[in-house]
C-alpha cells in the first residue's frame, strides 16, 4: 500500500505526454469497453505536447513513477465536437489513474489539488463528462449530476457533473 503522504503532485512536463497518454488508455480500458470504442477515444485521450503546454496538467508522483494524473481545461465559448456540446466554462477534462492504484486515494488527492489549484486562480467550478462506471467517485467526492450528455459513441449517453470549488 502506498502512503498518500509520500505521493507529490507536480506540473506535467510536456516530455510526460507519451506516458500520461499510456495511463489514459490504461485506466479507460480498464472498464472492458468494445475494443473499437478506443479508436473513437483516440483523439480525446491523447495528450500531445501542445495539450500539456496549453493546458493545466499535473500528475501525481510516487518516487519516480507517475500514477495518474488530471487536467483543466477553459473553453472560451460553447461548442460541438462531434455530437457533444459541450458549453463554455472551465472543465476537468481528464482524471485517470493507473488501474493498479485504483480505490487508494490518488484520485480524491488529485481533486483536492484540483480545487486547491482552481480556488486560487478564481474557478468557482468545474464541469466534467464522466464516465457512467466512475459516477460513484464523483458522488464520492461531492460533484452532482446536472445532466446527461451525448457521447463521442453513437447511441450513448454519459453524465455531465458539476463540481464546487467552495464547497
């Protein structure tokens, strides 16, 4: 079991894209999902260099390692990306931590650093599309259900939560 105290949370490097990218594939996958749903995923869970750079990205370090990590993102005005709308505001856009460390507490680490992070620069909340197998960590950490979004997979639905940063 790992200390959460021996667990550093640092700015990700544009060099980290390669293996943040390799978690985000990790911990979707590890929901069994039909393999040609990460080809549509591709775009979304890769984080390029010019993501990271543009972006607020950290990761979360034990040692050497990286086991997870999150990102914020501001879109300056409303748009669709495929079928999605997704509306103007700030967002958590990704949270993904190595399977093998699920259920230990990186992930509420993370958002702790998360709202810490956003309350200083002002965010007063974040908005997030959320996987329906990891609602229960969102409820968890006291984001709510506002609505149900289309997803980037034709026919699907997934939730859109709303997390306080005050709160």
């Amino acid at each position: 079991m790992i200390n959460l105290k021996n667990i550093l949370i640092k700015k990700a490097k544009k060099t980290d894209h390669n293996i943040l990218t390799s978690i985000a594939f990790s911990a979707k996958r590890h929901w069994n999902y039909p393999e040609h749903y990460y080809e549509l995923w591709k775009d979304e869970l890769t984080l390029s260099e010019k993501y990271i750079s543009k972006n607020t990205v950290y990761k979360a370090c034990y040692l050497d390692k990286i086991l997870g990590f999150y990102s914020i993102v501001e879109n300056e005005k409303d748009f669709y990306s495929g079928e999605v709308f997704v509306e103007k505001g700030f967002w958590l856009e990704h949270i993904f931590i190595l399977p093998e460390y699920h259920k230990m507490g990186i992930g509420s680490l993370l958002i702790k650093h998360a709202k810490q992070l956003s309350k200083k620069k002002g965010i007063e909340s974040l908005k997030i599309f959320v996987d329906p197998y990891a609602s229960g960590f969102y409820d968890r950490i006291g984001a709510k259900h506002i609505y149900d979004s289309a997803s980037s997979i034709p026919g699907r639905k997934i939730p859109v939560y709303l997390l306080k940063i005050n709160d």
